[in-house]
C-alpha cells in the first residue's frame, strides 16, 4: 500500500450542519484534520456579497483549505454555473453533484463546465436514507456505470458515498473495482446498528479493504472525506473517532 501520507482526510462540513462557518473552522482547529468540503449551506454563491466576503475571510484566516464543493443538486440545465464558478473562486479543487441519471444534457453541461472552470466532477450517490424518487439521482453502481462510460473525460468522475452504497447493499469494494480509476473523491461514510448514518469503522464498512483497493486502482489522490450526520454533542469526538480509524486502516495495510 502507498505511504499514509500519500491519503488526504478532509472532512465534509455537513457534519457540522447545526453549526456556522465560523463555528466548524474553529472546532477544526482542535483536530488534525486540515481540509473541507464545503457544503452550500455554510456558504453560497446564493448568499448576498456582504456574508460571502466574511466567509472567504474567515477561511483564509484559519489554517483549513477547501479542496471541494458540493454537494451540488441539479434538476435542469442552467443552474449549474453559478456553484461551479464559486467552487473555482474558493480555490476547490473538485464539485460532487447529484443530479438524475437519465439527463444526458446535464452531464454533457457538466463536462463543459468542468472545462471552463478546470474542476473536476464527482457524480455522488444517494439511497432511500434521503430520497423516496431513486429515479433522480444515482443509487447504484449501474447508474454510475452507465454515465462514466458513456461519456469517458478525464474530468468527470465519481464521488463514492461508501454509506449510501450500504444502505442500498450495494459493496463500496465492487464499486471501486469497477470504477476505481474514475475516482474524484469518497464520502466515507458508515451504517451501524446504532445509526444508519455512521462515522466510518463505526459499523459494516471494511476500511482496510477499501483503502487497499483504492490503493490498487491508482486512486490515492482521491480525497477521504470523512462525512456522518449524527448529533451535535458527538460531532467531535467521532471525528477524531473517524481519522484514528482511517489513519489505523491506512497504516495497516502498508
């Protein structure tokens, strides 16, 4: 396996949801982890200039960088610049997206997007934890499948949410040997009798095996982003949970 400091352990802000911007950057402070995914509802290009510039401050000011943004949800063309253009602006790197499968001309504006701002594209699958209409978004590893190889561009990919992929008993380790090489970045999420969205290790997710096969599908560069929505009180030490877990999985597995 790659050396452990070949993985980067970011964290997805939606699992500080009950809390501000301010409020996640300094809880970051008091853990090792050092770079975000920035949900929308943090920060916005549809909040108004005056809460943008204070935000784009106060993450300049904190030692955590934002490597993506997302996720995205897309129901038409069109509505997608915007966020594509501010992911660009605070410097990210990569946007998940959630979007129906079947909207060829959605993807095909992605690709174009992906191009113009130079960001990569991580399609993201959901499950039945938060959509009743599956028809809408990617659920399975035939939907993802599907669009990768139907429109084969080096800056549209996957954004694998290993939780989701449970909960649908679908094997985040077959979905990897099929589209590791697709990778942009992994949600790596859990699902355990206590909670069906768990911190990763908390549950049914074999972390050495899925590192390992990352590690085989050349897809080290892929961003761990450690997601889970669990209670405000617990938001912390699972966090610190969740990167001693990862980081035991990836040094394991040397």
């Amino acid at each position: 396996m790659s050396n452990p400091s070949d993985y980067s352990i970011s964290v997805q802000s939606v699992v500080f949801r009950s809390r501000s911007l301010g409020d996640l950057l300094d809880a970051l402070e008091s853990t090792d982890i050092d770079r975000l995914e920035l949900w929308g509802e943090h920060l916005s290009p549809e909040d108004d200039e005056a809460t943008i510039a204070a935000g784009r401050r106060r993450i300049e000011e904190s030692s955590v960088a934002v490597d993506g943004y997302g996720v995205i949800d897309i129901e038409d063309t069109g509505e997608a610049r915007d966020s594509f253009a501010f992911a660009a602006d605070l410097g990210a790197e990569y946007v998940t997206v959630n979007y129906p499968p079947a909207r060829d001309d959605i993807t095909e504006e992605l690709v174009d997007l992906a191009e113009a701002f130079d960001l990569d594209v991580g399609i993201h699958n959901y499950s039945t934890v938060h959509h009743d209409d599956l028809s809408t978004v990617f659920s399975g590893i035939d939907d993802v499948r599907s669009v990768v190889d139907r429109y084969d561009h080096p800056r549209l990919g996957v954004c694998i949410d290993t939780g989701h992929f449970l909960v649908m008993d679908e094997s985040p380790a077959d979905v990897i040997s099929t589209v590791g090489d697709r990778i942009v970045a992994v949600h790596l999420k859990d699902t355990s009798d206590d909670e069906i969205e768990d911190l990763p290790g908390a549950g049914t997710l074999d972390l050495p095996t899925v590192l390992g096969l990352f590690d085989d599908h050349g897809a080290v560069d892929a961003p761990l982003v450690v997601e889970y929505e669990l209670p405000d009180d617990r938001v912390l030490p699972a966090l610190r949970e969740a990167e001693e877990n990862v980081r035991t999985a990836v040094e394991g597995g040397r």
